[in-house]
C-alpha cells in the first residue's frame, strides 16, 4: 500500500522507501498520471486538495481528472473523503480531504491535541477534540471558522499580506504586481532550502540568494542596486512579520476554543513554527518531511 496526496502545486507519495515529493502544477499541463507510474505494482489510497486549481472548469471536473489519473496506474484505489470514509469512484466529499486525513491519524493518538499544518501554499488548523463536527467540512466552512488560512511558506504573492516596509528610514508602499512570493522571503531569511524551494519562482528565474532578494526589491519598484540588501530584506521582514502574526493568532484562538493538549506541527514550515508556538513536530513523530504527512496518514488509515 503506498498514500498519495494530490495537491495543486505538489504530488506527495510515501511508500516503503519513505516519501517523495514531485513539482506537479494542476493548473499547467500536467505530469501526473506519468509520474504515478513510477509507483507501479502497489495498491494505492489517495487524497486530494488539487481539485480547486484554475486549470479545472470546477471541482468536479479537477476530483474526476485527479481520480483518473491515479487509477491508469492503480485501477483498485481507494479515496479518502471529506466524511471520513473511502471511495472508489469520484464524488463531491474527495474535495479537499487531505488536511482530514491527517487529523483522522493523529486524533487517535493525540485526542486531545490539535495540528497547525503549513505546507506551499496553506495553513490548516485542526482542533482534534471536535473531529466529529470536522466531517463534512468544506473549505469555505473552514475559512469562515478559522480553520483554513490562506497562506503558506512558498506560493504566497508577497504584497496579499504586508502592504509596506520601511526602506531607508522612510515608509515605502508594496506595489501588487506578483514580483515575488514567500518562497523568496523564506529563502532569503533562511526558513528553507535551495531544495525546499520546489514551486517555480514567479519571474521563472534561478532560485538563488542574489534572485530571490532581486524579486523582492521589485516589491517596491526597485532594483536590488537601488535599495541595497538591507532594503529587500526589509521587505521580506514586514511580510514575515505579517505572516507569522496571522498564523500564531489564528492558532492562539482556535487553541483557546477548542483545546488545551499539545499543537502539532507539520508541513514544510514545520521546522520554524514548532519553535515559535511550542509544539512538536510531526516530523519527530513520523520521521518522514513534514510536507508528507497527509500521505503517510492516507496510506496509515487504510491500513488500519
């Protein structure tokens, strides 16, 4: 048996050789169906947020594309849905089940706990104590309760969060074209790696220090020789800034909502949040990327 996790941006596999994550963009012709097929000869339990990219009409037609796509290579699959039930065939609960899945895992281990999972291009936040109210949970039901915060630690448009910085002494506006995003920001104030870094940049350039600090002085209409280091990062700071208040706070008030046991942290930002609000991380108590886990909870909870 081997879990996969079809995102928009990323496909993640975790079978008996650990886990594997692959650059698969949705919403550009995709690879997908060719990249399963490297995984040939195991059976097969999948969950998917890829549904919602712009490349689909709606999210029937992306979970049909998604279901097809993984049975050309495992025709006996079975899907992990939004009820917390598995399906063989393509319905409306397989949209967005991958951060259930995950709760599914670890509320039987940890009932009284919650997850901050903050991957690409999302943070979920899942209070385990009420799993049973979580069933059925779409993702606008879950923006409106707190639950789903739009942003992550690499596809983020820099200006959707912070609006200025201060350059030179003096206020500086962010213009909203799409320069730069969090990966850049995250790179450059050593959050992730060159190999972390696995989104394409927005300019479709190298990722690199002198790059992603160059995308970042654009944020203000500049040249990194305009404003100097010390002024793209400043833009990456007030982003930061932004960034790490909107997730601790969100998490502060679900915690003080639902419950008082351990936060568990997962997804790519796992590294740099387990820090900050005090929690573990699901890397320690998987032993797999963080970025993984709702594969390795797919693959875990059909077995089981």
């Amino acid at each position: 048996m081997i879990g996969i996790d079809v995102g928009g941006a990323n496909l993640k596999v975790v079978d008996d050789d650990g886990a594997h994550i692959h650059y698969c963009p949705l919403w550009r012709e995709s690879n997908l169906a060719e990249i399963l097929a490297h995984y040939r000869g195991n059976d097969a339990a999948a969950v998917m947020s890829g549904e919602l990219t712009d490349g689909f009409f709606n999210k029937t037609e992306g979970i049909a594309y998604i279901v097809r796509a993984v049975r050309k290579t495992f025709p006996n699959s079975i899907f992990y849905g939004t009820d917390g039930k598995f399906h063989r065939n393509a319905c409306p609960e397989l949209a967005a089940a991958n951060w259930l899945a995950s709760a599914d895992y670890l509320q039987q281990i940890y009932p009284d706990s919650m997850m901050l999972d903050i991957g690409s291009t999302t943070a979920d936040i899942v209070p385990f104590t009420k799993f049973s109210e979580l069933l059925g949970m779409t993702d606008i039901i879950r923006l409106q309760r707190g639950y789903l915060i739009y942003t992550g630690m690499l596809r983020t448009p820099v200006a959707t969060l912070a609006n200025a910085a201060v350059i030179g002494g003096t206020r500086t506006p962010f213009s909203t074209e799409y320069f730069a995003c969090s990966g850049d920001v995250h790179y450059v104030l050593g959050h992730i790696t060159n190999t972390e870094y696995t989104v394409a940049t927005p300019d479709g350039k190298e990722v690199s220090r002198d790059a992603c600090l160059r995308r970042l002085a654009r944020i203000v209409c500049a040249d990194l020789e305009e404003i100097g280091e010390n002024g793209a990062l400043a833009v990456a700071k007030a982003f930061w800034d932004a960034q790490k208040n909107l997730i601790c706070n969100a998490v502060a008030k679900v915690a003080a909502e639902t419950t008082r046991g351990t936060i568990l942290v997962g997804g790519i930002g796992s590294p740099i949040f387990t820090e900050i609000i005090g929690g573990i991380s699901l890397i320690d108590i998987v032993g797999i990327p963080a970025a993984a886990f709702p594969a390795f909870a797919v693959k875990e909870i059909a077995e089981r």
